[in-house]
C-alpha cells in the first residue's frame, strides 16, 4: 500500500488526497492527476492546529454568524420588508386569520 496526493492541485486549487494505491478507484484518480505536478507519493501536510485565540474567534463565529447574516439581509431590504426573528411566531401561528 502507498499512499499518494496531488499537492496544490491545479483543479481544486489545495492539497487533496491522500489516496491508497491499492483502492478499487485509484485508477481513475492517477488518470484525472497524472498531469498535475503536485501529483505525488506521500501525504499531504497536516493542517495547522489553531492558536486559543484563533479558535475562540473561530467558534464565536461560527455560533453568531447566522444571527449577522439575518440582520444584513433585513438592513438590505428596508423596514418594510423585515421579518425579525422575534416576530416570527407571528408568522407561524395563523389562528389570528380565523
């Protein structure tokens, strides 16, 4: 078994792989690499840890980035087009209709 990768693959533009030669599909991966220069044996580098601060921003992020993106969706479309969050019971419960 030897493990083979495509270092900054000029397709997806990163590191991919690494994939076992003796896997059923290895041969349609070394076709479609073949002629990029990254195409090697070995394994690609390890991604770097984080730093603590990195990943406290990181996960802060992650946690409000969709809160931030619904209030620049509702600042593009204007007060009177702004579906708050808050109201959105509002707009689930429709017994008020009957």
């Amino acid at each position: 078994m030897v493990n083979w990768f495509c270092k900054n693959c000029s397709v997806a533009g990163y590191d991919c792989g690494p994939w076992d030669d003796e896997h059923q599909l290895f041969r349609r991966i070394k076709i479609f690499h073949h002629k990029h220069v990254g195409f090697q044996i070995g394994e690609p580098e390890p991604i770097k840890k984080l730093s603590e601060i990195e990943q406290v921003f990181t996960d802060y992020f992650n946690t409000h980035i969709d809160e931030w993106l619904h209030n620049v969706g509702a600042r593009l479309k204007g007060p009177t087009k702004v579906c708050l969050l808050k109201d959105k019971s509002k707009w689930v419960n429709i017994s008020w209709i009957f």
